[in-house]
C-alpha cells in the first residue's frame, strides 16, 4: 500500500487555489526552487517576475503536473498533488488551461482546427455539430469571428494570442497559465493581451497565473505578484508594495526595469 495523502494544514482556506508549500527541486547538484511558498487566490491574478534563470519555468511545469518537487507540496484545491502518480495527476491536469509563448499554434492547421484540437483529444463524445458550436461560439467570445478557416500565418500577432487562449479554454479550465504572454510583442499589442488576460478572467471567473518578466503588464494585472530570483521568493504582495514597500531587492529590480511605476494604469484593485 501507499502512504496515505497528506492532511492540508489548517490555515489552507477555500480561497487558496493552487499552493506552493516549501516547494523545492533539484536537479542532480543543482538546486533550482528553494523552499518557494506562494499561494494562489481563487478568480484572481497573480504574476510570477524575474529575470532570466530565477526558477520560473521549472515552477510553472510544477504548477501543471509536468515535473514534481524534491520535497514540498503543491496543493491544489487541498489536494498535495506532489505524491500522485500519472493517472491521479491526468485529472488534476485538466484543471489547467496554458497558454503558451508566442501562442504555439499548429501552423498546418488552419484556426478552427487548432482551437477543436483539445476537443477532438479529450472530448470525443461531442457531435460534429457540437464542436463546431462550440469552436465558433469561442471565437465570438473573444472577438475573433471570421478567422476560423485562417491560417495561423495570416493573424496579427494579437489574434493568434487570442486563437490560443481560445484554444485553452476549451476543456472549460479553473486555472489559467500564461507563460511569457507579451513576449515577442509590440507595447500597444502587449497592452492588449493584459486586457484580454482581465477580461477573460472576470468573464470566465477563473483563476489567472502569469509567468513573466514584463513589469508593466505585472503592474496592470497583478492581484500579488511574487519576485522570484535565483530560485526563492524575494518578495512578494500587490505591485505597489513591491515597488514601494521597503523591499530594496524588488525596489531595486523594478528600477532596473525602467518602468515609472508610479504612472501605470491598474486594471485590477
């Protein structure tokens, strides 16, 4: 027999969604996350920040199941998902919608196909009535009708975003995760995607996980932020604390970032 599942502490509430719990992970010698601890809260937005090496992308691949921490636990739901084995975590998995960098659509399918891609994996019950209902219905949503037979090479960089969180949200997700979701764009298309980021959250009530080093859209979006450097937690709390509470680690990082934080536009409170 197995061990049996962990209890969830005490002060674990029904707002915790998704919980790092002195979450560590080594590879060989080589510690990546240190003893992170971040809690999620339930149909809000939180934004994971730092630079390049800090431990971002092995924490996001934690988050969905696709690694599992050396020692900790990740509570999901009150579940500690860190000691499942493949099938249990399958089911936790469906739980999360990603959206990828760059958008990562299948650039031989045109945008339908892309967007009924998950369906077709995970739903095969459905009519071809259905899915076609529910793909075109999705793309409405998101004020992208008419693109369904273009081709990914044929969308501005906004809609192939918006392709691709259509195409995540098809399994119906509590969880959303945005890896480096402005990366690669324009200012004007990157402030787009935060609005598109807020609004799918409030119209979708899920919960929203943004992996990112962009400090304005951090600044726009962020119910908590968390600055991660070389794999710890430094600080964390609503971008203006981080920016102007007496943390110099994240004072300094967001200088160094060059953003007057001071002068950008909340979409959130």
């Amino acid at each position: 027999m197995g061990k049996p599942a962990p209890e969830p502490p005490e002060w674990l509430t029904h707002a915790d969604h998704v919980v790092f719990d002195g979450v560590k992970k080594r590879f060989g010698e080589h510690e990546v996350l240190k003893g992170v601890d971040i809690r999620f809260k339930r149909h809000e937005t939180a934004v994971i920040i730092g630079g390049s090496g800090a431990g971002k992308t092995t924490l996001l691949r934690i988050l969905i199941g696709l690694e599992k921490p050396s020692s900790g636990h990740v509570w999901i739901d009150g579940r500690d998902i860190a000691p499942l084995g493949e099938v249990a975590l399958n089911t936790v998995r469906k739980k999360f919608g990603m959206v990828f960098q760059y958008a990562a659509l299948l650039d031989s399918l045109n945008v339908f196909d892309n967007i009924a891609f998950p369906l077709r994996e995970h739903r095969k019950n459905l009519t071809a009535k259905q899915m076609q209902d529910k793909v075109l219905g999705m793309l409405a949503t998101l004020g992208i009708e008419g693109k369904d037979r273009h081709m990914p090479s044929e969308l501005s960089g906004g809609q192939r975003k918006r392709v691709g969180l259509a195409r995540a949200l098809m399994l119906e997700p509590e969880v959303l995760v945005y890896d480096e979701p402005t990366s690669g764009l324009d200012p004007h298309t990157s402030r787009m995607v935060d609005d598109l980021i807020e609004e799918t959250r409030e119209r979708f009530q899920v919960t929203s996980v943004v992996i990112s080093h962009d400090m304005t859209s951090c600044f726009r979006i962020a119910h908590k932020a968390y600055l991660l450097i070389d794999g710890a937690v430094v600080a964390s709390g609503t971008p203006r604390e981080l920016a102007f509470g007496d943390n110099r680690l994240s004072a300094d990082f967001i200088a160094r970032s060059g953003i007057a934080a001071d002068k950008i536009e909340r979409l959130v409170e």
